[in-house]
C-alpha cells in the first residue's frame, strides 16, 4: 500500500476503536478525542504500519492496534508536554490545547488515560502472547524512564543551562528519536523479522528521530505559530540544535542526516525504501 492509503487505513482504525468509557462526565470523552480528532501527521504509526505491510501484508489489520497504541502514547505527551507546568503551549495541531479548552485537571487525567490505555490496546491486540509483550516492553522501554520521559526530564532540568553538542544528542535521543526508533522495532517485531534486522530498523529510527528533532527545531525558529499549528519562537532558553548551532549550523546537520538516512534506506527492500523515501521527502525538506 502507498503512504498515504496506510493513513487513510489507520484514520479509518482510530476513528472506529479510539474511544473511552461514556460517563456523566460533562467533558471527559470529548476532551479525550480532541488531539486526534485535530488530525496529527501520523509519523510513528506509519513507521510501524510501513515495516509490517512491506514484509507481513496480511498482519496489516493486526499491526493497526499497535500503531494506534504508539499514537496514543505519543499524543499522552504532547498533551502533558502543552500543560503550563511544561510549555504552557496555548495551541497544538492547529486547535487549542486540553487545559485551555477545558482545565489543567481534564489535560492531565486524558493524558494519564492516554498513556495507560496505550498498553490496554496492545493487551486486546490479535497478537500472540509472546507478541504482546515484546510490543509491550518495547513501547513501555522507549516511551518511559529509559527514553521519552528521561529525555523530558532534562530537557526541563536544564532549560537556561547550555548544554555540549553530545549532551544535546543525548536529551533529544531519549526525549524525540527512541519513540520512533521503538516505533519501527514494533513493526520488526510484528513482522516476525530477525532480532537483527529489529536492531537495524531501531538503529535507523534513533537517526530518523534526530533528524525530526533539527527539523522541529528549525521550525520553531522560522515558521509562524500558523504555518507549525503549534506555538514558536518559544526555545530561546531550551537546549535546541538552533540555539546552540544557529540555523546555518543546524540546517547542514539536518542535511547531513537526511542524506545519511536516504543512503541507508537503500539497503531496504525495495518497497519499503520507496515508502522511507517518500517519508524523508515530504517531512523534511
């Protein structure tokens, strides 16, 4: 399947599964369908679906519960990331955030479902055991204190202090690149592929997901709030690739990755290195 039809399968997914317990909550539900319904770019998700409709095609309507239990997680920490005690961000993907179209309490409580349901969906998925907690333990492991929240965690500890070129990498490895790098092992691991080529698609997914952290640097720096969705120039006193290169300096690293990631995709088969292309091409030009 081309790209775009994977997101379209996905949309199709999410809209019919993604759902919490109808209560007589005044809000919740709806507050809890509100990112997704935004729309979103769906990267991670289509990392995974692409790996398991190159080498598995007939586990795509499996694969589809795990993809969605990656976007939920990551959406979990968009949400919690927005709140005022982190970024204070006033919109994401282009609508207002959880806390300032409800309160802080509803943001932080769909957040929390969020991240917990993730794992409820693998748990229900059409997976064998043995499946489900490999997936399990790859989402929990480079979603958790091992990467997004150890990467969060210093990312706010050291805002206002300069960090090394390697300490940078190292925040924005944990904080941005393991979940999608967890996002393409989850794939290998659908598909049944070798534990060495599950390395070699994390390995890809730790540069992709440097590569998506310069590129969202860059564009905090020179896109307006309108053209992002999302607030920007707000990372003058974060540890950015921008602030600690410049633009020029983060661009060529940008480049650099991007040609690296385009090199090493050749050595897919062919119709996932179209899909990985095409990927490259659109998000980071």
């Amino acid at each position: 399947m081309e790209n775009a039809q994977l997101i379209e399968s996905f949309e199709e997914f999410l809209s019919k599964h993604l759902n919490t317990k109808e209560s007589f909550h005044p809000h919740f539900q709806k507050a809890y369908l509100q990112m997704f319904q935004a729309g979103g770019k769906r990267f991670r998700p289509l990392l995974l679906l692409s790996i398991v409709d190159t080498y598995q095609q007939t586990l795509l309507p499996n694969a589809m519960h795990a993809a969605l239990a990656v976007e939920m997680l990551h959406t979990y920490s968009l949400i919690h990331d927005d709140l005022p005690t982190f970024d204070d961000a006033p919109i994401r993907r282009g609508v207002e955030t959880l806390h300032i179209s409800y309160d802080e309490v509803t943001a932080t409580l769909v957040g929390d479902a969020l991240n917990s349901d993730a794992f409820w969906m693998i748990s229900r998925a059409p997976f064998s055991p043995e499946v489900k907690v490999a997936l399990i333990e790859t989402l929990s492991y480079n979603g958790g204190s091992h990467g997004m929240v150890l990467g969060q965690a210093i990312d706010c500890f050291f805002e206002e202090k300069k960090l090394s070129l390697e300490d940078l990498q190292f925040l924005h490895q944990h904080k941005t690149a393991m979940l999608i790098a967890g996002s393409m092992k989850m794939g290998a691991i659908i598909a049944d592929l070798p534990k060495e080529e599950q390395e070699r698609f994390y390995q890809f997914g730790l540069k992709l997901g440097l590569l998506f952290q310069v590129q969202d640097d860059l564009i905090d720096a020179l896109q307006t709030p309108q053209e992002a969705g999302k607030p920007t120039g707000n990372d003058q006193v974060k540890n950015s690739f921008t602030n600690l290169l410049g633009v020029e300096g983060a661009t060529e690293v940008k480049q650099q990755l991007k040609q690296e990631l385009l090199d090493e995709s050749r050595d897919f088969k062919r119709p996932l290195d179209r899909k990985m292309r095409e990927m490259i091409e659109k998000y980071f030009k």
